[in-house]
C-alpha cells in the first residue's frame, strides 16, 4: 500500500482526536507492549526497578508520547517530501539508542501490534480497516528507517 492524501489524512485525523487523551493513551500504549511482550519491561531504564507499570511516571509518559507523534508526523513528511523525517531527534541518534538498549527485529513488530491497538481502542466507532493500514504504513516506514539506522552502526 502506498501512503497518499487520503491515508494521511486518517493518522492525522485520529491524531487529532486522540490529542485529547494523551496520559491515558501514553499509558495504555505501554501496557499493550509489555502484554505481549513482557521480557521487554527490562530493557527500559525507568522501570527497570518497578514491579507494575506506574500509573503516573512522566518518563513514561513522555516516551510513549514521543513515539506517537513522531509516528504521525513523520507520516505527514513522508507524504510531503517522499521521505522519513524525524523532528526532535535524529534518525541517527535514534538507531543509536535502539542498537544500545538491544532492540531487535522482533521487537519491532510488537511496538506495531500496541500502537495499532491503541489507535484502534482510541477511535472506537471511528475506527476502520483504512485507518489500521495507514497507521500500520506510517509506522512501518519510520521503523524501517531507524533499523537501516541501526544495521548502519552495528
Ligand atoms: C527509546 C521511539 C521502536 C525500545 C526511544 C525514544 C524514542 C523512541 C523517541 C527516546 C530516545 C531518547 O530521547 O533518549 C521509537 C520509535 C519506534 C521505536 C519511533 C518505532 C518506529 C522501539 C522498539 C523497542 C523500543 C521496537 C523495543 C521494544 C526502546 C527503549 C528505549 C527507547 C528500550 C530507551 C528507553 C529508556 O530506557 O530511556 N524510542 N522507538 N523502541 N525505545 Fe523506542
Ligand atoms: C520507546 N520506544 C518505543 C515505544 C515506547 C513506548 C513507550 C515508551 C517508550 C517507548
């Protein structure tokens, strides 16, 4: 699938509205990750030493906040420029810390599964199979740029 108005539109559109929830959805998000992959929880350095993910931590928060936006945002690029563009972060810099914090393939395909079902859980009756495969696109061209990232360093 090709990644064109009608597709950005959608990730913006739901962007929009899920702006309004954003420390629920941050939250939520991360909950889905270590659902499906709990081993996962050891590799982030600001749960390390919890047992259950905290209700309230601003790291957390901020992280999964960052991942969102930049997923929606380097989807608008990608339809402007026909590239992946990374705004408060460099492509580098985040290939770096992935390589470092031992993030592999795998990894990446569950990331995809929480933040499509965030998305999905999100929108409720808004929600549809354009919106997944727009979401899916978006995410999937920006993890593929990171990786190209990480294979380039390691
Ligand atoms: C850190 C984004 C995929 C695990 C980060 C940071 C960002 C980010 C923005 C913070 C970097 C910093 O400011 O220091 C993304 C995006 C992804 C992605 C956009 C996919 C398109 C993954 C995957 C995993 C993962 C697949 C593995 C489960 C981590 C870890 C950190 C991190 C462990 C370090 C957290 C810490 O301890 O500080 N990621 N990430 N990320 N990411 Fe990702
Ligand atoms: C970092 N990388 C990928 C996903 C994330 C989700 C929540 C917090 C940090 C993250």
């Amino acid at each position: 699938m090709g990644f064109g108005e009608k597709e950005e539109a959608l990730v913006k559109e739901s962007w929009d509205f899920m702006k309004q929830n954003i420390p629920h959805l941050s939250l939520r998000f991360f909950t889905l990750i270590l659902e499906i992959a709990p081993a996962a929880k050891g590799m982030f350095s600001f749960l390390k030493d919890t047992d259950e993910i905290p209700e309230n931590n601003p790291k957390l928060k901020a992280h999964a906040l960052k991942v969102f936006k930049m997923t929606c945002e380097s989807a608008v690029q990608l339809r402007e420029k026909g590239e992946v563009v990374v705004a408060d972060a460099s492509l580098k810099y985040l290939g770096s810390v992935h390589l470092h914090k031992g993030v592999t393939e795998p990894h990446f395909e569950i990331v995809k599964e929480a933040l499509v079902r965030t998305v999905k859980e999100a929108m409720g009756e808004k929600w549809s199979e354009e919106m997944k495969e727009a979401w899916g696109e978006a995410y999937d061209q920006l993890a593929a740029a990171i990786k190209a990232e990480m294979k380039a360093e390691a």
